[in-house]
C-alpha cells in the first residue's frame, strides 16, 4: 500500500503524533493555553484543512515559538499515480515535523505518521482516495519548513524514445461506427520502434487476434493488472517470461485491424472488473512545482491587509505556497487567501489619553500593555473603534478617542 523512504521512523504501533499528545498530557502541557491550542489546532487542521492541493505544488511555512500552529492539506489522490512528498526543516535549532497522512472517509483513518526534520516519502495505493496531510511541528520551536508534493505515473511509458505528445487516441472513443469504444490509448512511433514493459512482471501470453495482431500481455504481481500490447510488428518475448522494467517486449507495428493506419502501439490495462483508462498510468506531467508568490518575502512577518474601505489589520504570515497564503488574522485565527492586498498608506490617528493595549481589537482580548500619550508611536492599521499601534516595540490595539 505504500512506501517510506529516507524516513527516520517509519514503523509504528502509536503514531508519533499519538505518543507527543500522550506525552503532553502525562506531563499536564495539555491543560496550558499552549498545550491546549496545540491540541485544538492539530485536529481543526485535519477536520477543515485550509486548501485543495494541485500537484505539482509547493508550500514554504514558518512556525513560531509563540504560535502552536498545524496545516491541513487535502490531496485527491489517484490510483494512476505515485505521490512523492518531500519535507525539509531550516532552524537554528533543528526540530522535527509531525507528517500524518489520514484517509477521509467517514472518519479519518490515519495512513502515514512520522516525524522527522528532513524526509522524502512515496504515497500510492490501489484506490483512489481523498487524503488529507497535516504539518505540525513539536510545542515551542521556530523555524521554516519547505513542502514540496509531486506526483509521477505509476508505470513507464511504453514506447521507448517516446511521450506524451504521441499519444494520438483516447479511451473511450467510438470504434467500428460506434459499436465499441476504445478500450485503451494509441502511441504513435516509427515501425521498429521497441515497445518496452512498463513494471516488473511475467508475460502471460503471446499471440496474434484478428483484432490486435501481434499481441503481447503481461501481469504485473500474482493477481496483479494485466498489461496489453497490441499491434506488434514482432514480439520478442515468450509467455512465462519474466521481463523487468524497460525490457522490450516487442517492436512497433500495424499488426491487426491496424493494417490501413499509421503503425502504432495499442496500450491497455485490464484489472479484475474490465479494461481502465491507461493514461494516467503512464502520462507524464512537469514535476516542477509552479513558483511561490511574491509574499514569500513576508514569510514569518506582521503585514497590514487592507479589509475594506476604512479596515486594515495586521497579520501574520504563516505560508505561502503557488496557490495562496495562509497567515493569522487580528483574532489569531487562521485565514487562507489566494491574494493579499497589503495597506499601501499608514492609517492616521491621534489618541490623547492612556488606556489599555490589547492584543485583538475586542476589549475581551488579553492585554499586552498600556499607552501612554506622552510618548511617541506610530500608527499601524486600525478598524472600527480600534487602532493598532506601536509604541517602544509594543504593538497592540488601543479603542480611538
Ligand atoms: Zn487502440
């Protein structure tokens, strides 16, 4: 079902994830303000997870100290494809990364649990599935972590020399004036071209039909797919041969009801209940991820968004990936947007008398110190009844005069 590699500990009776959570409650952290948000923001990342992943994708986070922070990814994984996640941590003092990959289903069904500083991890598996991933360092470390999700093709292309561009018939198009469908993909090549196994497997038979000509099967594992060559113009295997990956098998032709088209390979796959769409077993796609957006500069920073015509808050940004930004709002809850439009003007206002700071713009908010009007600050973001200022490096939200 799948395939760990470079982890450092990826045999596991409890999660790693499970054995820190028993740890803080052993040690009474889970009932602090810390422990406690841990806890709730590890599950909130897992129960509403801020983004649908597009592979290729990267993602560059910051944790802080202060702020127990988690990240919820969902995946919808093929069955077609092999899904590589790699993880790299950069902090002065190195920390280690909880990686859990749950299954969503009716409930969530914890797949892969690890935590290591540094990984490269391969997902696949048999069925296609909704997964969801979750980032979350140990309590009380900072630092940055850089994702990167890619995914391959589960097989090798079967024509060698060739790729995606010679792919020239889909599946399920019409066939003999629609009374069949096209059970499989057309790979165009030069007569002669080898036609090469696309896993390990065992040839299970070869032989010659009216309709595919030439044809080459393989299984891959004892009740494994059966792969389907067709139109050979020769077949350079027996049946009960074992071949490996990238072994020719045969060599391109017409053979078949292909003799008046162009020479191409017919590729199929069959499982258990019936023919499948090969493309995506063997389609391959940019394994570079698109670039990350320009607030990437902002990675780990306070910037002030604009919210509206006379709103404008400060946030901070927790990641940035191709796709987005997620950071913590004025509440410290956490936000995702696709786009941040940063204050361009400082907001002005004058406040003459002392009063509380506190640390959101509710006067329920925990307060972080006092404002004195005898001393310089300057004015940060501010809205509805609240500024938001800095004052001798104390920034917190004052109510206006
Ligand atoms: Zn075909």
């Amino acid at each position: 079902m799948l395939l760990l590699l470079h982890s450092c500990k990826s045999v596991f009776k409890v999660s790693p994830y499970k054995t820190y959570l028993n740890k803080l409650e052993s040690t009474g952290l889970s009932k602090t303000k810390m422990g406690k948000a841990w806890v709730s923001n590890g599950e909130e990342a897992v129960r509403n997870p801020l983004k649908e992943v597009t592979i290729p994708f990267q993602e560059s986070i910051f944790f802080r100290e202060s702020s127990p922070d988690a990240l919820g990814y969902i995946i919808h994984y093929s069955s077609a494809r092999k899904v590589k996640f790699k993880v790299k941590t950069t902090a002065e003092e190195p920390f280690g990364v909880f990686i859990d990959i749950l299954e969503r289903k009716d409930q969530l069904n914890n797949l892969v649990s690890i935590q290591s500083a540094d990984t490269v991890l391969f997902y696949e598996d048999k069925q296609d599935k909704t997964l969801i991933l979750r980032l979350q360092p140990e309590l009380l470390v900072s630092g940055r972590v850089d994702l990167e999700i890619i995914d391959e093709p589960k097989l090798g292309f079967p024509v060698k020399g060739a790729s995606n561009s010679s792919i020239k018939s889909f599946w399920g198009v019409d066939r003999d004036g629609g009374v069949r469908r096209h059970e499989g993909i057309d790979i165009f090549a030069k007569r002669g071209t080898p036609v090469i196994a696309v896993e390990d497997g065992v040839i299970s038979r070869v032989q010659e039909t009216n309709l595919g000509g030439k044809v080459v099967w393989q299984r891959l594992g004892l009740f494994g797919q059966m792969i389907y060559y067709a139109h050979l113009d020769s077949q350079l295997v027996t049946a009960g041969q074992e071949v490996k990956k990238g072994e020719t098998v045969g060599l391109l032709g017409n053979t078949g009801n292909a003799k008046a088209t162009a020479p191409h390979l017919h590729f199929g796959i069959y499982t258990g209940s019936g023919a499948v769409d090969p493309l995506n077993y063997v389609l391959i796609k940019d394994t570079v991820p698109p670039k990350l957006r320009s607030e990437i500069k902002y990675l780990g920073n306070e910037v002030v968004i604009n919210r509206g015509a006379s709103s404008a808050v400060p946030v901070n940004i927790l990641s940035v990936s191709s796709e987005g930004v997620s950071y913590k709002n004025e509440f410290q809850k956490l936000e995702y947007s696709e786009k941040l439009i940063l204050l361009s003007k400082k907001p002005s206002a004058k406040i003459k008398t002392a009063k509380q700071l506190y640390k959101s713009p509710v006067e329920t908010s925990a307060p972080v110190g006092l404002f004195n009007p005898e001393k310089s600050y300057t004015v940060l973001a501010k809205t509805g009844t609240f500024v938001y200022i800095n004052q001798e490096d104390t920034k917190g939200w004052v109510l206006s005069d």
